[in-house]
C-alpha cells in the first residue's frame, strides 16, 4: 500500500455480510473463490462464511455509518482528514438531518443514476467510498478520453463541470453537481499528494446495463449515511444511503 500513502482502503456497505444473498446463490467474480483444482474458480459463499459488517456487531449504534469528509481542493490534497461514526439517529451527532434517503436494491445495494438529469439510466450504479475515483461505463462520451498515463482514469481536454440525479428504489431522487479534471496532470504537478475529488475513468465491469461507481470523490465535501438492511432507523428501514 506505500504506492497509494495509505494503510488500506474503506468501503462501507449495506449489508450485514460481504455481498449477501448475491454470493449465496451464484458465484460472483471477484468475490469469492474455490481453490480445489487449478486454477482457482469462483465460488458461492453461504451469509456465516462471508466477511461481516463489523458494526452489525455492537450492542448498539448498529444501524448503520456515517461517513463524514471535507472537500478536496482542485488541485488535490496530501491528506484529508474525515470521521467515520457508528449508528444513525441513535446519537446526537448522527442524525439525518436534511438528507435525502435513497433506498438501494435488496439484492445489488444499487441506485439508478442519470448523467445530467436525462439519457442513458445506469440502473446499475453504487455509492462506494472504497473506490478511488469515480466511475461510469460511459464509451460513447468523447469527453471523458482516457490518459495516456493513467489509462485507467480520464484526462478531458479541460474541467467537467456535470450533474447527475441518482433515483433510490423508494422513488427518491438527489441531484449533485461533480468536476472531473484530467488525471494526468493532477498526479504530475503534486506527485505526493493522495486525495483528489475531481478524478474519474470508465467502468470496466462487464454487466447487462451501464453502470456507475461513485467513489471517493464523490464523498469529498458531503456526509453520507449508509444503513444497513434490515435496520429500522428514523429515515426508514435499510438498505439505503442518504447525502
């Protein structure tokens, strides 16, 4: 990890256990595998042998997160500093307040989202603070090109300024306002710096509709709940994320 200028990478869920009832009734890529035979396949994983939330395990503060961080300056930062608390409505310093509660699919933890309010629905989208950019598997925007470098992530010919609305399973909607500047010459002129929340590339993960992942970034400068399923709390029971 001293590549990245961290100890590891946090993505807080809404599940009680890693993925769910997704992993026990079909192998998933990427999740969990069986190493019986070369090479190693992959492999369903009953809800006890799958990794748990580790707040679902407190006596209580157990409904959920609450992960708090400040925005990012344009041109990155060394560090940021953020607060990640436990429980939602169950203490004076985490309550909804005004924040939109988006519920998330039972099966997925996804959210729909439109890119500037209209097109293409990517009715597989999730909001993921263990990934480290944001992410839409958007090929046919000639915008978002990707770097010559980090060819990972994108390098448009100047700042995004874009809006997208993220429509819960409740019906709910939020719209926010995001940049995304070239990569590239964000790492060059602060080759040190860790945190960036203007950074994006194309989703690479192959699934039956268009997807988007909002990392990170998307995080810089808000404060989002995530409960987890099952739990009743004051914004209604989980799964869902609200910001």
């Amino acid at each position: 990890m001293s590549d990245l200028g961290a100890n590891g990478i946090l993505g807080v869920g809404s599940f009680a256990q890693d993925c769910g009832v997704a992993c026990t009734s079909g192998p998933l890529s990427r999740a969990y595998y069986t190493c019986q035979s070369s090479p190693c396949q992959p492999a369903n994983a009953a809800l006890a042998q799958q990794v748990s939330h580790p707040g679902t395990a407190f006596a209580f503060d157990n409904d959920g997160v609450v992960l708090a961080l400040p925005a990012v300056p344009t041109q990155g930062a060394a560090t940021v500093t953020g607060t990640l608390t436990f429980g939602i409505g169950t203490q004076p310093n985490n309550g909804l307040g005004r924040a939109v509660v988006l519920s998330v699919d039972r099966n997925s933890g996804s959210v729909t989202t439109l890119l500037g309010g209209g097109g293409i629905p990517y009715s597989n989208s999730c909001i993921d603070s263990g990934s480290n950019a944001l992410y839409f598997s958007d090929s046919t925007n000639a915008n978002l090109v990707t770097c010559a470098t980090n060819n990972l992530l994108c390098c448009p010919a100047t700042t995004l300024t874009l809006t997208a609305t993220s429509v819960g399973a409740n019906g709910a909607q939020s719209t926010v306002a995001f940049s995304v500047a070239a990569a590239d010459p964000l790492f060059q002129a602060q080759p040190r710096f860790a945190a960036f929340g203007n950074i994006a590339g194309p989703n690479r993960v192959v699934g039956p509709s268009p997807s988007s992942d909002w990392g990170l970034p998307f995080f810089s400068g808000r404060t989002v709940f995530v409960a987890v399923e099952g739990a009743r709390t004051p914004g209604g029971t989980g799964p869902y994320v609200a910001y």
